[in-house]
C-alpha cells in the first residue's frame, strides 16, 4: 500500500508553491450570465471545488473576449466582467487561502459556435473557410494579453494560455498551417502567434504572476499537432518536444499536457472505457514532454482509473487506481502535478479526502461522460452520477 505523502509535498511553479500535486483542471461549468460573468451556480462549483484544497485550481476556459465563443454560457473576462471574477476568486481563498487559482484563457477559434459567433479560421481546412485576416490575428493575441493582464489585477495567482484541442491559439502550431503571412509556414511562423502573447503576457503582469500552457501535443488530425507533416496522420511528436524546449528558454512557468481535438476525437481527450488505454496515451505523451524541460508539468487523464474497478488491463486493483498511478508518476518523475478533470467534477473534495486518508469516502467517477453529454448539448455541468 503506498503513502499518500507523496501527494502532499510543495510544489514550485514559477516564483510560487503548490502546497500539493493535484491540479483541478479546468472544466466548463457551462453556468454563466450571457454577459460571461459568473453566476451563483457558479460561485457554488467553484466554492465546493476550493473546499477539496487543490494545489492548483484551475477556472475552466474563460473566453478573452465575446466574438470567439464555443457556447452561450461561458464565462468571458473583460472590462464589465471582471468584479465578478474578483469575487470568484475572492471567495475561493477565503475557503482555501493555500490553493493557487489560476484562469485557463481561451479563445475557441474556429470551434466558436455558429449558432451565435463567427467561427475564426487560421487556415483554411475546407472549401469555402474564409481565414483570418492579420490584423484579426494581431487582435486576437492584443485580447489574450488585455485578459490575462486583467486576471492578474483581479487576485488571480496565474493564467494558463490555451492552446489545446483545437483552440485558436493551437491552430496556428499545425503543420498544416499554410498562412501566407508572418503567422503560418515555417515552424517560426507557426510559433510567432503565441511567442507574441507570451511576451505581452509576461511584460505587463506582475512578476509573481505565473504563466503556462496546456497544449495537445497529439491531437489526432491530420496535419495537426504531433503529426508527421501538414498532410500527414502518423503521429510524430518531434515538433511539439522542441515546441516545448522554445516555451521554457522564453520562460514559460508551466506546461500542461493534455491531447486531442474537441471537434474531432473526444475519446482521446476523455479517456473512457471503450478505450482505456487511452489513459495510457496520456501518461506517455505526457512524459515524452517532461523529458525535455525542467519547468513543472501537469498530466491528464487520471480519473478512468477511479477505485482501479476499470477495464484497464492489470489484474490487481490496486494497481491500476487513480492513486496508484498518480503515485507511480510522480515517483519516477514522469510528471509533476496530477491533473483532475471529471474527477473532480465528480468529488470536488478529491485531494482533501486523499490528505485524510478517506479514499473510502470518495466518489469516484465512473467516466460515464455524462458531463461532457450536457456540455455538448449547451446545459449546465454537474455530475449525472453524485449530486454534488
Ligand atoms: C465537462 C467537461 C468540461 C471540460 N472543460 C474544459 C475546459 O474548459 N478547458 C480544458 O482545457 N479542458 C476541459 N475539459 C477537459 C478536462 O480538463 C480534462 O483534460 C479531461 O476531462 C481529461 O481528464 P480526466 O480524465 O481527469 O477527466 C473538460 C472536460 C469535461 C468532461
């Protein structure tokens, strides 16, 4: 049986520390007014969430303005929205002053709903996909900066740039990326997109501010992130590693590692039992990343495992547990802080039960996607399973 102590050690991420492992990742709630500011069933997810005492608590995909939404009820941060976030954050330190609250900033790109936005194009994938001009690009990344700078005057401790499954800011990285311009092209070009965000991002915030990103370094499209080449499927993460080396050197605080493409393959981003190796996938992709930088790194895919009552191929139950993997992680340094997504939908109380020692006590998710279903049909999030 392993200890739990493990768990509980300080972790350093950019100037702060973690006062452990787990990372809440960021999970829309899907419960904000129009405006994007958050709602009282907001404030009460994010208030439950604090009460389980993360090291890091992540405040899902927070839009950097309103032209480039996925859905209706997300939150978005701007100058009219703002005060309801400082009390977001606000109340989550008062519940857990030691939690680190960072906002994962995002711009969905040509994921953005066309139902009520445009889609945004950075290349054009099919016929009639009409691409971003540069002036949109420059407008975009102006926002992402205008955003962070503005969860960094709120109290936030940190945001996370996103540019994972299929968001704007991961388009421009694909090898598919023909843009004529200076963001598409040579992996220079494909970079320059959020080498630009990063720097606005780190000059204007303050200098405790921490700054990462999640990325997919395998998204699973042809042509995307962790391909071979812009026409290619065979998976090749040869990019994305030296992709991460540039990130540190230009003094990235975190990188977390997530995979695959909202619109193309969720199975990959969400691993389930109808594949669970997928978890598997995870650990690799997220280890063949930390082999090449010293900054701390945040693994996914950790809750299909749960109680070790799972479809995953060991015998012994207890070793194929959530616990048992996140303990063997971090032991042999394939990761640095255990990243949560539907778990912690289903127990926000997750890390504090862990520290307590009442595994017993946790609910723990069954990876029924019931979650990602009301996502997907535009409803508030909660578990379908617990009534949290
Ligand atoms: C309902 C739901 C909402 C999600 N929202 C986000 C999000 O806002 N940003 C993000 O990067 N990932 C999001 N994800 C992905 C999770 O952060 C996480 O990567 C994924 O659930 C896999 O981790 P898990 O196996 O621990 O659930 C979401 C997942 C679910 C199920």
């Amino acid at each position: 049986m392993m200890s739990n102590e493990i768990f509980f050690k300080p972790v350093t991420i950019g100037r702060r520390q973690a006062v452990n492992c787990f990372a809440y990742q960021p999970t829309e709630t899907n419960n904000c007014h129009e405006s994007g500011s958050p709602g009282s069933v907001t404030f009460d997810v994010y208030r439950e969430r604090a009460k389980g005492k993360p090291g890091l608590l992540f405040i899902e995909s927070v839009d950097v303005n309103t032209d480039c939404q996925a859905r209706s009820n997300r939150m978005v941060l701007n100058e009219s929205t703002k005060e309801g976030f400082r009390k977001l954050v606000s109340e989550i330190k008062k519940i857990s002053p030691e939690t680190l609250v960072l906002f994962q900033m995002s711009h969905a790109g040509r994921l953005s709903d066309p139902g009520f936005r445009e889609p945004l194009f950075v290349y054009a994938r099919t016929d009639g996909e009409t691409i971003m001009t540069t002036e949109e690009v420059r407008k975009a990344a102006a926002d992402f900066a205008a955003a962070a700078l503005l969860a960094d005057e709120i109290g936030a401790d940190g945001v996370d740039l996103k540019q994972a499954h299929g968001f704007l800011a991961g388009d421009f990285l694909h090898p598919a990326n023909n843009r004529k311009d200076e963001y598409g092209g040579s992996f220079e070009n494909r970079t320059r997109f959020f080498s630009e965000v990063f720097k606005a991002v780190k000059s204007s915030c303050s200098s405790n501010f921490i700054i990462g990103t999640r990325i997919s370094p395998y998204e699973g499209i042809p042509g995307g992130c962790g391909s071979a080449g812009a026409d290619s499927v065979i998976e090749d993460l040869t990019e994305m590693e030296e992709y991460v080396r540039i990130l540190e050197k230009m003094g990235i605080d975190f990188i977390n590692v997530s995979a695959g493409y909202a619109a193309a393959n969720l199975e990959i981003l969400l691993p389930t039992a109808t594949f669970p190796e997928g978890v598997y996938r995870h650990f690799s992709w997220t280890r063949q990343i930390k082999k090449q930088i010293s900054i701390p790194v945040i693994g996914s895919g950790y809750s299909h495992p749960a109680d070790g009552n799972n479809s995953l191929t060991a015998s012994d139950v207890s070793k194929k547990s959530t616990l048992y993997f996140a303990g063997r992680n971090l032991a042999e340094g394939n990761v640095d802080f255990i990243g949560l997504g539907r778990q912690c939908i289903a127990d926000p109380l997750f890390a504090l039960k862990v520290k307590e020692g009442r595994e017993s006590e946790i609910n723990w998710c069954t990876t029924c996607s019931g979650c990602g279903m009301q996502l997907g049909g535009n409803e508030q999030v909660s578990c379908t399973v617990y009534k949290n």
